[in-house]
C-alpha cells in the first residue's frame, strides 16, 4: 500500500521562500497526522501543496501567480518555490517528488512559470538517485501510477480542496462529471462507440467488396480474350520482321552501294564544272578591271624596275617633305604654348595687382569703422569714458560682463527655491487627493459588482420563474408520450422486415448461380476461340484491303486521263510511259543547258556592275565626306578665299591686343603726369577746379576695365589662328574633290548605264526560260505521281489476292468446330442474369434502408420521451434555485445602500483638495512669470555688452593681417613684372607669322608629289592584272579538257534507274513497316490492358473473396465484443454502487445525531444517448421513512458538510485499496457539537478498522 511520509514547502502562500530548514518539513505519522493552527498559518497550503505535487493542478482561484508567496511583500522581483514530497510507492519503494515554480512582477501584473519537476528514487543496488522522469506531462501521469489511484481520486477524494469539498450536492451536470471520471466511464463508452464506428464502416467495406468481386469476374474474361488474341498478332509480326529483314540486308543495301558509287563519281564531275564557271568568272572581272584602268591612267612605257625606282624617289621626298612639315608643326605648337604662357602670365600679374590695391582700400575703410565703434560704446557705457588706450577698453567691458553673470546666477537660485516651496505644498495636495480617489474607486466598483449581481439575480428569477402546474402538465405529456413508444413497439415488430430481406436474399443466390454456369460455358468456348479471332482479324484486314483497291483503281484511271487525255488498255501503258518519259527527260536537259549559258553570261554582267557602282559609290561618298568636311568649316563660301580673309582678320586682331597693351602704361603716365604738374598731359593746359579729378577718375576707370579687355581680345586672336589652322588642313582634301568631280565620277557612271542595259535583256530571257523549266517540271512531277500509282496499284492487287486465299482456308477451318451456342447469345444471357441480379440486389437495399428508417422513427420517439424526462427534473431544480436568489437579492440591496453614503463624503473632500490645489497652482504661475521677465532683462544686457567685445577683436585681427602682409612692396613688384611680359609677347607674335608661312608652301608641293606616286602604282596595277589573265586562259583549257574524259548522261540515266528501283524497295519497306507498327502497336495495346487494367486480375479475384469472409466474420465478433464490454461496464457499475451506499449507510447512521434524515444514498440513474451508449445521471438523496427526496437545495450547511465527508469516505473505501491517504480539511465546518464528537468518534473507529 502506498503512504506519503514527508512534504517540504518553500514559497508557497505564507511560507517563507529564503528559509530552508526542518521548520520547513512536515512529516506525516499513521494511521493518523492532526495539524491545527489559527486561520492563516496554512493548514488548507498543506493540502494545496499535496495535491500540487500529486496531480501538478494549481488549487482553484490562484492564477496570475496567488499560488506563491506575493514578491511585494519579500520586496523582490522574482520569488522561487518549491515543493517536495516523499512517499511510499505500491512496491514499498521510497521516491521523492519535486515541482519547482517561479512568480516574477512585472509593471502591471504578476506573471508564473514552471521550472523544474522530477521524481527521484533510490538504487536499491548501486545506492545512486536515479530520475524516473523530468517532464511537467509525465510526472503528472506517473505519481498516479506510483500511489495505485487514478488522478480523478487524487482530485477528488484524496485531496479534494475546501472550497470544492461539497461537490457531491453540486449541480448534476458538475456531478456526473465527477463520478464519470471516478468510474472512468467515458473511457468505455469511447471504445464501445469506436467498435460500433468500425462496425459500421466494415458493414460498408462488406457492400463495396461485394461489387468488386462481380466486377472483377467481368474483368477476368475480358482478360482471357485479350491474352488469345496477343498470341495470334506475335505470329504475325515474327512472319512481317523475316520479310523485312530480307529487304534491308540484300535488295536496298545492294542498290545504295551502287548509287553511292555513280553519285561519288558526279561529285567530282561537278567539282571540275564549279572550277570551270569560277575560272570564267575570275577571267570576265580581270578583264574589265584592264578596261577601266585603261580608261583612266596613262600608260607609261618604262620597265618594271624602272617604275618601282620611281615610287621609291616619290615615297623617299613624301617622307622628307613631311619630316620639314613635322619641324615647323613642332616650331609653331612651340611659338603658340609660348605665347600662351606669357598671356596667362600677364593676366595673373593684371589680377594680382587688382588685388593690392583692392586690400590697400578695405584696410583705410576697417580702420575708421573701429574708431566709429569706440565712440559709440564710449557713448553708450559711461565706465569708458575715462580708457583712452585700446587694452583699457577691453579690460573695463570684461569686468562689467563677469559682474552681470555673478548678478543673474544670485537670481536664479534665488527663483528656483521659491517654485520648489510651492510645489511641495501642491504635491501634498495631489496625493491626499489620489487617496480619496482610490478609496472612490473601490466603494463604486463593489457597488457595481453588487448591482450586477442583483441585475443577474433579478434576469435568474425572471428566467426561473416557473409554477407547479407547468410540472403536472410536463407530468401528463410524458404519460401519454409513453403510450405512442409501445403502440409504435408493437406496429415495427409486426413488420418483420428481416423475413422479408432472408427471403429476396435467397432467390438473388439462385440467379447468381445460373449467372456462374454461364460464365462457365463461355470460358470453354474461350479455350477454342484462337481460329474464330484469327478468322475474325484476316476479314476485317480483307475489307480495308478491299476499300483500298477500289481508291487506287479510281485514281489510277484520273491521273491517266490528265496526262494523256484518254484510257489505255493495261499491256500498252507500259510502254507509252516510257516514251513518254524520255521525251521530257531530253527536252529539260536542253532548256537547263540553256539556263546555265544565260546564268554565266548575267554573273558576268552583275560582277561588272556591282564593281562600277562599288566605286561610283565610293568615289561618291568620298566626294561627299570631303565636301561635308569643307562645309562644316566654309559654309558656302570658297576655300582659298576664306584662308586669305582669315589672314587679314588675324593680322588686325594681333595688332589691336598690341596697343591694348601698351595703353596701360600710357595712361598709367598721363594720370602720373597729371598729379605732378596739374595740367593736361597732352594739350598742356591747366586744369580748372574739380577738371583734373575728374580727368583721374576717368582714366583709372579706363585703366581698370583694361585687363578684361586684354582677355576678350587674346580669345578673339586666339579663335582666329584655330581658324586658320583649320582652313589650311583642308587644303589637300580641296585638290582631291576638284579630281573626283572632273574625271573619275563622269566614267563610272557611263560604265554603270551600258552594264544595267546588259543585265535586263539577260535577265528577260532567263525568266522565259524559268517558265518553261517549271511547266516541264509540272508535267514531270505529275508523271512520277502516275508511275507511284501504277506500282502502288499493282502491290495492292497482289496483296488482296492473297488475303482472299488465306481467308478461304481459315473459314474452312472454323467450320470444323461446332457449338450448342455461340458467344455472343451466351453474352447475352449473361447480361439478363447480370440485370437481374442487380435488380434483386436494390430491392434488397430498399428494404435495409426502409428497416432502418422505421428504426430510426422508433428510436427518435424514445429520445423524446427521455427529453421530457429530464425536463421535469430540471424543471423541479429550478424550483429550488428560484427561493435562494431572492434571499441573496435582499442582502446585495442593504450593501449598496451604505456604499452610497460613504461615496457622497468622499466626494465632498474631493472637491475641497481640489480647490486648495488650483489656488497654489496659480501662486506658482505668478511667481514663475515675474522671474521669467527679470532673468530676460539681465541676459539681455549680458548678451549685448558680449557683441560689443567679439566686434572689437574682429576688427583688430583684420587690422594685424594687413600689417603683416607689407602690400605696398608687392604691388610695384607686379607692375614691373607686366612690363616685362608686354616685350615677349611682341617678340612671339612676330615668330608665329613667319613659321604659318613657309608651313603652307611645304603643304602645296607635298599633294603634287602624292598625285605622281598613285600614277605609277596604277600602272604596276595594270601589268599585274595582265599576267593573271594569261594564268586563268591556261588554267581554262586544262578543266575543259578533264570534263570532257566523263559521260555525264550515261551516269545520270544510270542514276534515275537506280533511285526508281531503291524507291519501289522502300515503298515496300514502308507498307510492311506500317503494318508491322500496327500490330506491333496491337500486341503493345494488349500487353498494356493486361499489365495496367487486368494486371493480377485473377489474383484480385481471389484475394477479395478472402477479404469479403474475413470482413463479415470480423462484423460478427466486433458485435459481440461490444455486447459483452457493455454487459461488463454496467455490471461493474453496479457493483461499486451497492459497495458505495452500504458503506455510506453504515457511516451516516454511525455519525449522524439528527433524527430528521433515516440515511443518505447515491442515486445512478441509466440514460440512453442518441449513440445507444448507455451512461447515468447521479444524485444524492436523503431517506426518511422509506421516502426519498433529493438532498441538493434541501439540506442544512451542517448536513451537507456531513453529507460530503461520508461519501468521499465512502469513495476512497471503494476505490483507494492500494493507497491509505486521505487529506480532510476543517471537517467540523458548519457542525453542531454532538455531530462534531461523533464524526472523530466515527474517524477513530474507521482508522482502527482500516
């Protein structure tokens, strides 16, 4: 038996969670432990904790973390717990149980977790602790097991909770709830309703076997068919792959042989012939590449070696001439980088210059701004009348600025500790304030909850409302309810619908055996059907022969019409094709001859032209780049002309920079002049009051403008010797266009007219050719479609010839076997009996289905009775339920009242705190808005004293920088450096010109000696062109000569003969390959119907009528298991309810000192569920004079408390054999004192006996 002997608690309700010593471990002594202590030391934790440990449920009402001690009141975060419990198992062995739990605070709410459960027990052998398991879900399966009680009576009966105590004089459905898990009930009735579902299931499993079994007899003779007719298309095709064989092997491979050897030997023939028209057409080009070049060169008469010495002369001046032009191009780049680094030069010192002077200016302007800003601080502060130096200044303003700043931060402490005075008094008003808030808060929301109460009470009582003569009514209905179940009883028994169904069952068995005896007949017939399927086959090919015949025939005789106009007899067609055929062979030899002169002559014509218009375009597009080049750069205008404008500009913009330049240093002087003698430097006269200043100001605003001026005049020069450098570039592209308009473009054009007149007469004459080609080839064509005919025509008729033969022999054959039937009337009669079964087969169903239907109705008339049933015992619970609500009601009305008085005082001290806070609020607004104002003036003066100084300093920095840079110096510096640079520039400028000149001169004789150069290599041309054509006449007579060894007409006859001959081999190649394909593809089809749709037909037909008897006799023994388990189920039942009540009994008349109630007993009443399983309804009833009356609503706290002992007592005799544990808390709840001393008087007596 199992015992528990030691609980450890930590961190559970009031258990401290940091102490962990023997104060902390109860150990439990037999047969009995009393623990007692003052409300809140634990007892009820105690019991809370065992079942925690046993069961892993948390006791009821302690989520979000109640369950462990409240880590606000440890002051910690987080709070640990623990739980340990050693006990006893069945066996004797000792194991301990640990659950470890942890509650966090968070900001809002408490939050708990699981962090450790185990079960330990100690190795008898080894001594070692070993873990049965570490899993929340195990542990919870596991104590159980070890303790020898289910969990439902761990919950329960052993341990069952305070508050859950009473549970048998719950509500019934709270109640059944319980028993059926103490009775592990519904774990039986699941597996009977799993055994009816697999009934019902095999009951359909039997029904589709069945109607796969009759399809697959059909399947297995469909099969037995296809199988007899996949052997005779075998034969065939081993017959059709011999003939073949022969074919391929001897007749077509001798005659490819052949035709490869004559198409070799054209090959080569065509070989030469491409050689010979390549040579003609190499031959046609050289020749009028000598005509044009003699058109357009003039023939020299010296030697080779002679002209070739020429070119090397030209080529050796060209590159001496461009060596020179290469030296002055370097001399004049040199002369322009020059003079533009001196220009740059100039501008840099022009702009540096600008710069001293502009800095000279800003350094007089800064210092009378300083002596401005002195004056006006010594106006403005009067401690500065007296500082005459510029550090006395500076020194007095920084005092003055560090007194301010000492003078603000006095202030602002002194503002900061007033403000905080006044929010001290606010704050204190604000949390007296939350308090009686708060206090509000609660009073209104246990008004509320109290109000809700009494709205859901009141809508109880409406709802529950109800009168005694709606349960005689309810009473009077059932009654006659009852009498409609027996008559519908006696109707469905007089039915006797399972006669009926025994009854069709037996003749559908006669006809299913007439059905089998054909089916035999007809498979013996089968084993003598090879010659019928044979005979069948070759008549059907007969047909299609048959229809085959009669198209070639018809064609036959449409194509001889269209060639020859009429019909001729069968022995002279023979030969009229032949001649026929000659006749178009000799006239499409000639007309190709034709064709093939032609083609020549227009590839000669073509090469000409395209070569003529390949240079006319050339020369053209030359033409027009070169024109297109001129024009981007002259426009309109002549080249030579614009060159010569060009020059002139650029000689009177370089002469307008010059005296640009030297007009500075003019003017520079006549103002130097002006100041020392005070009269106009070039009439001598003397200036009159403000003349000579005005004359100054007027030539340095002339002076200034000066160095842009130079800039603007620089690019303009500068622009114009681009300009010229661009015109002189295109001198020698100006020689060539004047060549290309004049000579070349005028001779290329009148080649290019006589060749395009060449081409169309040519090209007229090969179309008419073409046409007559593609008549020929029409005529021809349809000729060879006439000759395919005829040998089709003739295989044909052979072939239905011999179909007739063999079909003679086979229908002999098949005459010799006779038969009672044939097979088609045997299939017929095989379908009636089918029908026939299938009709009997649904009559069957219908009546199944009526039988079930007249079930159902019966049934469902049952269910209604029992509705009503428990309508009147719910009806009469309501009853009860309708006095207590109006008694809680009256209490819930005296609460609210006096939440109502203390809400409206509340209220008024809200009021007074508010007013007190708005008051102070506004002193301290006044008081931050006065300190805002005055800390604003003093930052003001700080802030503006502060601008004062920083400007001072700026502009003593600016003045110290000009100081150190010494500008007066640098700037005569820069005008005796532009002096300078002015000579150089006149010197470069002068070099340039003399260079640009002799530049030019180089450029002309450099295009004259080009042109002589082209002269002699085009003559060098010529002779070369000259030689080739000698070679190609030479290499012409050789190929002619070779072709002319071959008889070109012998090997293409040979050819045609050869091809006709291989083509009747392959068109007899193809028929019979077409006819092996089909019955290949027959045999396939078959071999394909039998491996996927009768694959293992007939073992399929054998294994389902093994599962059909398997699957019915399994039908039969899950019904009667699930009979038995039922009888099982209420026979234990009914067992442990007659053991419960005795032992209640003998408890309650021990116990009980009352004289109003005889006994108390459980009432388990059966209730049928639409599933057919049967289950109960549980109630606890007193007994008083042999009269029962339920005792739920009707019994005293004291009996009820009573009343629950004893039957958890009772429960745990019945149901705890193997484990001695039971936990009762406070059991004198609620009892007078003659019933408490005969409860332990009771108690004692149980555990002497136990």
């Amino acid at each position: 038996m199992s015992k528990i002997e030691k609980l450890l608690i930590r961190g559970i309700r009031s258990f401290n969670p940091d102490v962990y010593s023997e104060d902390n471990v109860i150990s439990f002594l037999t047969p009995l432990t009393l623990i007692v202590g003052p409300n809140g030391s634990g007892k009820t934790t105690i019991i809370e904790c065992l079942k925690y440990a046993t069961t892993g449920d948390l006791p009821p009402n302690s989520k979000g973390g109640a369950f462990i001690h409240d880590p606000k009141i440890a002051n910690e975060t987080e709070i640990k717990a623990q739980i340990k419990l050693k006990f006893s198992n069945l066996s004797g062995t000792h194991l301990v149980a640990t659950r470890s739990i942890q509650s966090t605070q968070k900001k809002n709410s408490i939050t708990q977790k699981t962090l450790e459960s185990v079960l330990m027990y100690k190795d008898s052998v080894t001594g070692e602790q070993k873990s049965i398991s570490s899993r929340c879900a195990e542990l919870d399966t596991e104590i159980p097991i070890q303790l020898g009680v289910s969990k439902a009576i761990l919950e329960n009966v052993i341990f069952c909770h305070q508050e859950e105590s009473n549970w048998p004089l719950s509500e019934p459905s709270i109640l059944k709830k319980k028993f059926d898990d103490i009775f592990a009930s519904t774990k039986y009735t699941k597996v009977i309703d799993n055994i009816k579902s697999i009934r019902k299931e095999q009951s359909i499993n039997i029904k589709l076997e069945s109607q796969k079994i009759s399809f697959l007899e059909k399947d297995k003779f469909k099969a037995e068919s296809l199988r007899t007719a996949q052997i005779v298309a075998r034969n065939k095709v081993n017959n059709i792959k011999e003939r073949l064989s022969d074919l391929e092997r001897n007749e077509i491979d001798e005659v490819s042989e052949e035709i490869d050897r004559i198409e070799e030997t054209l090959q080569e023939i065509g070989q030469l012939q491409y050689l010979l028209k390549q040579n003609t057409l190499e031959k046609n080009i050289a020749d009028k590449n000598m005509e044009e070049l003699s058109a357009k060169i003039k023939i020299y008469t010296e030697s080779d070696d002679e002209l070739n010495e020429l070119i090397k002369k030209y080529s050796e001046e060209i590159k001496n001439s461009s060596q020179n032009n290469n030296t002055y191009k370097y001399q004049l780049d040199t002369a322009n980088k020059r003079q533009k680094f001196l220009e740059s030069q100039q501008i840099n010192e022009l702009t540096k210059k600008g710069r001293y002077q502009a800095e000279i200016e800003s350094y007089e302007t800064i210092k009378k701004k300083r002596n401005n800003l002195i004056n006006n601080l010594r106006t403005k502060y009067e401690f500065l009348d007296q500082q005459k130096q510029m550090n006395q200044i500076f020194n007095a303003m920084n005092s003055e600025n560090a007194l301010l700043n000492q003078d603000l931060h006095s202030f602002e402490e002194l503002s900061r500790k007033k403000e905080n005075d006044i929010n001290e008094k606010i704050n204190g008003f604000k949390s007296k304030l939350f308090i009686n808030k708060e206090n509000q808060k609660n009073d209104k929301s246990k008004y509320s909850s109290n109000k809700l109460k009494y709205d859901e009470y009141y809508m109880k009582l409406k709802s529950n409302e109800i009168s005694k003569q709606e349960i005689d009514d309810l009473i009077k209905t059932i009654k006659e309810k009852e009498n409609v179940v027996k008559e519908e009883q006696i109707q469905f028994d007089n039915m006797d619908y399972l006669a009926q169904i025994t009854m069709k069952e037996k003749e559908s068995e006669k006809i299913k055996e007439s059905y089998r005896a054909i089916v035999d007949e007809i498979s013996k017939i089968h084993a003598n059907s090879k010659l019928q399927v044979q005979y069948s086959l070759i008549k059907e090919k007969l047909k299609e022969k048959e229809s085959s015949k009669n198209e070639i025939i018809k064609e036959y005789k449409k194509k001889m019409q269209e060639i020859y106009n009429e019909i001729y007899e069968e022995n002279e067609i023979k030969n009229i094709n032949s001649n026929y055929k000659t006749n178009l062979s000799n006239e499409k030899k000639n007309i190709k001859d034709d064709i093939e002169r032609t083609k020549n002559q227009l590839a000669s014509t073509k090469t000409r032209l395209s070569i003529s218009e390949s240079s006319y375009q050339k020369s053209l597009t030359e033409l027009e780049k070169s024109n297109e080049k001129i024009s981007q750069i002259c426009g309109e205008e002549d080249l030579k002309e614009m060159l010569k404008e060009t020059e002139k500009v650029l000689m009177e913009k370089q002469d307008v920079l010059a005296n640009i330049s030297s007009a500075k240093i003019m003017y520079t002087k006549f103002i130097a002049k002006s100041k020392k003698s005070h009269c106009c430097p070039l009439c001598i006269k003397k200036f009159e009051n403000s003349e000579e200043n005005k004359f100054i100001e007027r030539l340095e605003k002339i002076i200034q403008k000066i160095p842009e001026t130079i800039e603007k005049a620089k690019i303009r020069v500068e622009e114009e010797l681009k300009k010229r450098e661009k015109l002189r570039s295109l001198e020698p592209l100006y020689l060539k266009i004047e060549s290309l308009k004049n000579k070349e473009l005028k001779k290329l054009k009148e080649d290019i007219d006589k060749y395009k007149k060449e081409e169309e007469v040519l090209n007229d004459n090969l179309s008419k050719l073409n046409e007559k080609l593609n008549q020929l080839s029409i005529k021809e064509n349809q000729f060879k479609e006439f000759e395919e005919i005829c040998q089709k025509r003739e295989k044909i008729l052979k072939e239905y010839h011999t179909i007739e033969i063999e079909i003679n022999e086979l229908k002999n054959d098949v005459n010799n076997i006779g038969t009672h039937k044939d097979l088609k009337e045997l299939q017929k009669d095989q379908q009636f009996f089918q029908n026939k079964s299938d009709e009997l087969q649904k009559q069957i169903n219908n009546m199944h289905n009526q039988y079930s239907q007249a079930l159902m109705q019966l049934q469902e008339s049952k269910n209604m009775l029992l509705k009503l049933n428990e309508k009147l015992t719910y009806l009469k619970n309501r009853l009860n339920e309708y006095e207590f609500i109006k008694i809680s009601m009256d209490n819930l009305l005296k609460d609210n009242e006096k939440f109502e008085q203390d809400i409206k005082k509340l209220e008024i001290e809200e009021k007074e705190i508010e007013d007190k806070i708005v008051i102070a609020e506004e002193e301290l607004a006044f008081i931050k808005k006065a300190n805002e104002q005055e800390r604003f003036k003093k930052e003001a003066k700080i802030k503006e004293i502060k601008e004062s100084i920083d400007q001072l300093n700026n502009i003593n920095d600016e003045i110290k920088k000009y100081q150190n840079k010494n500008i007066e110096n640098l700037l005569q510096e820069s005008e005796q450096e532009l002096e300078k640079i002015d000579k150089e520039l006149k010197e470069c400028h002068t070099k340039i010109l003399e260079i640009s000149n002799v530049l030019s001169q180089q450029n002309e004789h450099l295009l004259k000696i080009e042109v002589l150069k082209r002269e002699v290599e085009d003559n060098i041309q010529y002779r070369s062109i000259q030689q080739n054509l000698h070679n190609l006449n030479k290499k012409k007579v050789e190929l002619e000569s070779k072709i002319s060894q071959y008889d070109i007409e012998t090997y293409n006859d040979n050819l045609i003969m050869l091809n006709e001959k291989k083509k009747e081999l392959l068109n007899e190649k193809a028929t019979i390959t077409g006819e092996l394909k089909q019955l290949e593809d027959r045999v396939r089809q078959i071999e394909r119907e039998l491996t996927t749709e009768y694959k293992n037909v007939d073992e399929d037909y054998i294994k389902s009528q093994l599962k059909l008897k398997t699957d019915e006799m399994a039908y039969e023994d899950l019904e009667k298991y699930s009979k038995a388990l039922d009888n099982a189920i209420m026979h234990y039942h009914s067992i442990k309810m007659e053991e419960i009540n005795r032992t209640i009994q003998e408890l309650w008349v021990q116990t009980y000192q009352g004289s109003d109630i005889d006994t108390i007993e459980i009432r388990g009443e059966k209730e049928l569920s639409k599933s057919k399983v049967k289950s109960y309804n549980y109630r606890v009833v007193m007994l008083k004079d042999g009269k029962e009356i339920n005792m739920r609503g009707r019994c005293s706290s004291g009996q009820k408390v009573l009343a629950s002992l004893i039957i958890r007592l009772a429960l745990a005799e019945s149901f705890c054999i193997n484990c001695g544990i039971l936990a009762l808390d406070e059991p004198t709840t609620n009892l007078d004192q003659a019933n408490i001393e005969s409860l332990a008087e009771s108690l004692t007596m149980y555990c002497l006996n136990n």
